[in-house]
C-alpha cells in the first residue's frame, strides 16, 4: 500500500526544489521588472542601449549555466552549487541596492556599482540555475520518467508564483511616477525587496534538503560527484563523460572563427573601434554567446558513443535552436514591452488607478499559476488516450501562439499614430496568449532534456538548453532596440519645437542646440532597421515577431515526426 502511494503523488522533494526555486524567481524577477527603467531614468543610459543591455544580461544569465554546469558535475556538485549560486545572487542584489543609492551624488561609481552587481549576479544564476532544474529529473526512479512533464509544469509553477509575486510587490514600493514623471530615487527598494528574498530562498535549500531532496531509494541527490557510484547511472551507460584533446582543440578553433564571424555580421567590423557599451555589448557578449552554443554542441556531439545518443542529444540541439526565437519574441516583456506600456498605452484600471508600467508583466505570471495545473492535466489525459503530441509538437504550437499574440498587438497598434494610446486589455491578451505558448515549450523543453540526456553530462547538457534561451535573449536585446519612436518622443520633440516625424522623415535637419536637446531627451534622429528592413512603426516592429515565429513554427511542426523517430522510444 504504502508503494502504491508513493508512486500515484510526487516526492516531497519536488516541494523543496518548487520553494526554493520559487524564492530564487522573486529575486530575478523583481530585479528584472525595473532594469530597463532604472538604466533610462536614473542611469541615463538610453531605451535603446537599455534593450541590448537587458539582452546581454539576460544572454550571460543563460550562459553561464554552461560553467556552473561543468563545475557541477566535475567538481562541486548540484548541492553545493545552488547555495554557492544563491548567495551570489543575494550580494550581486545587494550591489544594485548600493548602485541605486549612489545614482545622483556620483554617477560613474553608481555604474561601476552596476556592472559589478550584474556581473555577480550572472555567475551566481550560472551556478544556481542548471543545478537545481537537473535534480527534479532524479527524484523519480526510472519506472516513473512518464512523470517528467507533469513534475516540470509543476516545478514551472514554483517560477511563476515567484515571479509573480516579485511583480506585483516590487513595482508597487520601486516603480512610482509622480506629476508624470518617474521617481528614480525609489528603485533601490526593488533590489532590496530581491536580495532578501534570494536569502530566504537559499535558507529553505540549506536546512530541507538533507530530509526531503532524496532518490526514491533515500540516497542524498546532487552531492559531491566523486561519492557517484556505477548504481547512479542507467546500465551499461559511460559515468564519466571523456573529451579527447583533439575534440578540445577542435571545439577552441572553431569558437574563435564562430565569434568573429557573428561579431562581422552584428557590428560590421572584425576589431574593436566602438566603445559605446550598447556597441561592446552587442559585438562581444552577443558573439561569444552564439558561438559558444555552437561549439559546445560540437564538444559534447564528440563524447557520444552510439548512433541513439547521437540522434537523441541532436533532438535536444533541433529543439533548442527553434526555442531561441521563441524567447527572442517573448522576452520583449522586459523591454520594448515595458517601455511601450510606459509611453503609448492606457494603464487605468478601476477608480482610475494607473498600474505601473513594470507591473504589466505580471500577467505572465498570474495566468502560468493559473493554467499550469489544468495544462498539467491536459497532458496527463492525452497521454493516457495515446493522443499526446509529441514534445517538438507541443513546442511549435508555443511559438505559433506567440506569432499570433504578436499578430493581434499589431492589428492594434496599426492605427493609433503618434499620440493614441493602446488599451491594455490588448496587453492582457497579449499576455495570455503568450502564456499559453510558454506553458507549451519551455517546461515540456526542460523536461525532454531531462529525458533525453546521457546522465554523465545532464547538467551540461542542460547548460545547452540554456544556451539557447541565452542566444534568444540576445536576440530579444537586438530586436528591442529596433523599437521605433513611441507618442512620448513625439510630445518630447514637440516640447524642444521641432516636429520628429519631419526629423525621421528627413525633410528638416537639426541645428546644434537642438540636436544637443534631442541627445540629452534620449529622441531618435532616424528610422530603425532590421535585417535591411527600416522599420516605421509599430506595427512594422511587432511584425518582425509574427515573421519570426510563425515561419520557426511550420518548420519544426513539420520536422516534429522525423524527430520523433530520433528519440528512439522516448515519449
């Protein structure tokens, strides 16, 4: 009896993971709400470096999971990690609670404060967030696999309840705009607000994981690799993955070429003449990440030892390749989105309360935490009538859900001009649909890594999932910052006297004192391009995305019975 219980409900230990996951989600989360805003209004870094910043930062946060991944499984071990991790996180917070402290008595130091806690951040994340997503994975004993997508949608959840939280308090106490005008002197509060609960959520780890983070068997999950016995790994599978020097080499090679070639494609030059940090950004961080994917996956291809592995780890690289423009689409909430909800869209509610504009993303979270569960249950149905798509299936109907989302914004926004203001019921619906693509792809994505990936480099494997949500994000960053002017720098030109559509129409051309005024109001002198398209407007930018993701979705839906045939029974 008691085997038969144990085996219809999830272990306790998939609570623990959920609680601190759900801790570790407010403190990204809450700090990720006011970015943007905080680089614009009190950083005075500009809406369009701001989007390729938040695109790298994001990027690296995906990136470094490769590093904390190898050190994991080499070294460290997924324990020892994630409490490393969360306490870099908390003093990486603490860092922007200083930098936005100092903003208006010293800028350069408030900056310097900035990067510094940025960059703490991205290696705590590095080492905090494969760990704790490849522990779900062993908590169920080989018999019980069928499980996965449920655990992950229910782990997913943990997410979004923090994330949704973080959302709703933090723009409250860090997001206030009074007469108009935004308050930079409050954001410090946020990132307070975020290192605490960072703390809090390293604590639950540190004191539950002992009792409830287990095998099925009782045995301790994720401690130190060199107490890893042959019982760990499935039969007649490798323990150690072995990479030849050759492979090393050839990895090394080819990580160089890749960077220069995507630091041509991105900035047009092969050297590093521009020092603008937009520029450095966008030809660094942004080729390092794409080449690193690409070469990574090079490496762990040769350690495979059998045409299945093979076929199964390329199912993981297909899938992940389609998740980058998923991301790229739907991490727009932190930039173009935010900024569009600041400056052209209607955020009245009821008795006239105007919802911040950070707080708008909150709606992502509210609909996951309420459509996790009966997605969760969905897929259980379906399975058990053997109508169950397969997982790159469900995958491309997350991102055709995500080119519709962005379908209905741009029918929206076709006719508004440059003074009308988008409802936000559209925002809301944006978001909903959104939701319904996410709950698609990426828990079903973190869950077929799990079941595909050799164990003898799982969290490295995980490290390449990561990867691809790294290179969407830095794909978002460089779509963000095509965002054409919004109403609020029309009103802004009009204020200095000079009309900005005749400015980006180039039929009047600014003298010098304006031209200092339109630099100092952070206003565009010329139209943005994409892919040597100029884009006029918004409903050109928000059909970059329906491009985008509608033409990745009909592809891997069609690629999705081939890659079916390449998991080799894997459900």
């Amino acid at each position: 009896m008691e085997t038969v219980q144990s085996n219809s409900k999830h272990p306790k230990g998939l609570w623990v993971l959920f609680s601190t996951e759900m801790w570790e989600r407010f403190n990204f989360y809450g700090m990720r709400a006011i970015l943007s805003l905080f680089m614009v209004h009190a950083l005075m870094l500009g809406e369009s470096n701001a989007s390729i910043i938040y695109g790298g930062f994001l990027a690296l946060c995906y990136l470094t999971p490769l590093l904390g991944g190898f050190i994991s499984d080499k070294y460290l071990g997924n324990r020892y990690c994630i409490m490393l991790g969360g306490s870099l996180m908390a003093i990486g917070q603490l860092l922007l609670f200083y930098s936005a402290t100092n903003f208006d008595t010293s800028l350069d130091f408030s900056k310097t404060l900035f990067w510094l806690g940025l960059l703490v951040i991205i290696f705590g994340n590095g080492f905090f967030k494969p760990n704790i997503s490849s522990m779900v994975g062993s908590l169920y004993p080989p018999s019980e696999k069928t499980k996965l997508d449920s655990a992950f949608t229910i782990f997913y959840m943990g997410i979004n309840i923090g994330a949704l939280l973080s959302q709703y308090i933090v723009p409250i106490v860090a997001d206030v705009v009074i007469d108009g005008k935004q308050d930079p002197y409050v954001f410090k509060w946020g990132y307070l607000l975020a290192a605490i609960a960072m703390i809090l959520g390293t604590l639950v780890f540190f004191f539950l994981k002992n009792k409830y983070v287990v095998t099925p068997e009782g045995k301790p999950i994720g401690g130190l690799p060199k107490h890893n016995t042959a019982k760990d790994f499935e039969e007649g599978e490798t323990q150690t993955a072995k990479f030849s020097g050759k492979s090393i080499g050839i990895t090394l090679v080819l990580f160089v070429i890749l960077f220069f070639v995507f630091r041509y494609l991105l900035v047009d030059e092969f050297g590093f003449s521009s020092v603008e940090m937009g520029q450095l950004i966008k030809g660094i961080i942004y080729p390092f990440i794409y080449a690193a994917g690409v070469s990574l996956a090079f490496l762990i291809m040769s350690s495979a030892e059998n045409k299945i592995e093979r076929q199964r780890i390329w199912v993981i690289y297909i899938v992940s390749f389609f998740i980058i423009f998923f991301w790229a689409a739907f991490e727009q909430a932190g930039s173009s989105l935010t900024f569009i909800a600041s400056n052209q869209t209607d955020r009245t509610f009821l008795f006239g309360w105007q919802m911040p504009a950070s707080m708008v993303q909150i709606f992502n979270g509210l609909f996951v935490v309420i459509l996790a569960v009966p997605f969760s249950i969905l897929w259980d149905k379906l399975r058990a009538k053997g109508k169950e798509p397969v997982s790159p299936l469900k995958q491309a109907i997350g991102l055709a859900l995500i080119a519709l989302s962005y379908f209905i914004i741009a029918y929206n926004v076709k006719d508004l001009g440059n003074s009308g203001l988008l409802a936000i019921k559209w925002l809301i619906l944006l978001y909903l649909i959104q939701t319904m693509g996410e709950l698609c792809l990426s828990p079903i994505g973190l869950s077929l890594v799990g079941k595909l990936a050799p164990k003898r480099f799982s969290s490295l494997l995980y490290g390449v999932f990561f990867i691809a949500n790294a290179a969407g994000y830095a794909l978002a960053g460089t779509l963000g910052a095509i965002i054409p002017a919004t109403g609020d720098k029309f009103a802004k030109a009009q204020e200095i006297g000079v009309n900005l559509q005749d400015v980006l129409d180039k039929k009047v051309t600014l003298n010098p004192e304006q031209a200092k005024a339109f630099a100092t109001a952070q206003l565009p002198t010329e139209y943005t391009t994409f892919g040597g398209f100029t884009i006029h407007n918004l409903f050109e930018f928000f059909m970059v995305f329906v491009v985008l993701c509608g033409i990745a979705s009909v592809l891997l839906a069609f690629l999705s019975p081939i890659l079916k045939r390449m998991m080799h029974g894997v459900k």
